[in-house]
C-alpha cells in the first residue's frame, strides 16, 4: 500500500480536510457531500486506563475520529483522513474487514490500537495508529501501514498477523509477522508462482505447466527455505501435504 502523509491532531477544533461541519451540513474542499454518519464509541484502550469515547464524523470517503478522555468535553486528539477509494465508506458495523475502525491490540503490548480502513476494494486495506502509553495517544505508525497487507489476520493470542496477497492460484503469498520490541520480523513467508527456468515456463511429461510452492521460516535472523514442492496446479495441494 503506497504511504500518504496523514495527520494526528491535538486540541483542534478545525476539521483540515474537510471544513467543521455538524450533522446534515455539506463537507466542502476535498471532501464533497452531506455527513452519513455520526457514531461514537466508548472503548476501554487497556486493563489500567479509564476508557475513552471516540467520536466519529464520517462523510462518504473521508472521517474525522475525535477523542475525549472520560468525562472530559475537551478533544485530547483528533485524527482525520481522507481515502482514495473509489467506494464510499461503510455506513454500518458489519463484520471485522467491513468496519471504518477496529479497535485491536496490533502490537501485542495489551492496549488496543487504531485499525482504520484506508482503501476499499476486494480486499480492504488499511492504516494503523498505535496507543502510546507514555503520551496517551495514538501515533500513526509508517512500518505498520506499510507492510501489513489487505485484511490481515491478527491473532491476539499466537501474537503474529498474517497477511496474503496475490492474483490467482498459481500466484499468491502469505506473510506471517511477529512483533519484536515494538517492530514488525518477516517470520514466516510461503509463496506459489510459476515454475521457471531461465526465463522459461517449465512443464511436466504431459505439457502441463509446473508451479512451485515453498515455505520459509526465519532462522537466525534469516528467512530460511524449510520446503519446497514443484508440480502442477492440480496436483500441488496434495503433494504439499505429502511432505
């Protein structure tokens, strides 16, 4: 996902990209049409803090999250940002890849973080801001929204995300990342693609095209080639299980 220069905000009451707008008013600048939500939430960010209301001002391709400590009138932060989707935001809480904003500890520190959806499309993806306890805010985090791909899954308990992406069968990846003070480790990669040598499309005694399916695992700081299975499409799932 290509990184663009988002802002976190701090007592401001100015919405920056689009104007200061209530419920029922028209967003004017680069943000066009009437708001289509207005939400908000009360989330307890970890098991030590009091919990904090979000408030959410939502047009059709661009929000701003406000956030009130409790009982608090006074914004401690404020994030906005505008997508380049072509689709217009979900109005709706739906499911977890359907959502404007999950609320998930994506760092395993214990304190949930900001997952808020950045583009849509068949595989939403999305842009990440990280509680720090020692400010008490959410700071965006490049690393984050750069490497995690569409629609991960994060797994709270196993504390690693994987993330898979591709174009077809015989071309796809999945990574799986581990957290290490604070940062994302590679820790495991498993890819299919064509089978080439040379440049050339390799094929068994049939004339059918060959794919090759292989897993790496980091050992010792290095991503290490742990199996590796060549045969075609049809026949890759079972020899991979073979093994």
């Amino acid at each position: 996902m290509q990184y663009r220069t988002l802002k976190y905000l701090f007592f401001i009451p100015a919405f920056l990209c689009c104007n200061h707008i209530l419920l029922g008013q028209t967003q004017e600048d680069s943000c066009t049409g009437p708001i289509v939500r207005d939400t908000s939430y009360t989330i307890a960010v970890n098991a030590s803090s009091p919990p904090l209301r979000f408030h959410l001002e939502q047009g059709e391709r661009c929000y701003r999250l406000t956030m009130f400590k409790t009982g608090q009138q006074k914004p401690m932060q404020i994030i906005e940002h505008e997508t380049e989707s072509d689709e217009p935001l979900p109005t709706v809480d739906r499911d977890f890849y359907d959502r404007v904003i999950n609320f998930i500890d994506v760092n395993f520190d214990h304190s949930k973080d900001l997952m808020i959806l950045d583009n849509i499309s068949i595989h939403n993806s999305y842009i990440y801001y990280l509680f720090d306890p020692a400010s008490g805010i959410f700071k965006f985090s490049e690393e984050f929204s750069n490497f995690i791909g569409n629609e991960p899954v994060i797994d709270t308990v196993g504390e690693c995300i994987s993330t898979t992406g591709g174009t077809s069968d015989k071309d796809w990846c999945s990574d799986t990342y581990e957290v290490d003070n604070g940062k994302l480790v590679l820790a495991e990669r498993e890819e299919v693609s064509i089978y080439s040598l040379n440049g050339e499309v390799q094929t068994n005694s049939k004339g059918e095209e060959l794919c090759i399916h292989t897993l790496k695992r980091l050992v010792h700081g290095k991503l290490v080639t742990v199996k590796k299975v060549i045969a075609t499409e049809a026949d890759l799932d079972h020899e991979w299980n073979k093994q």
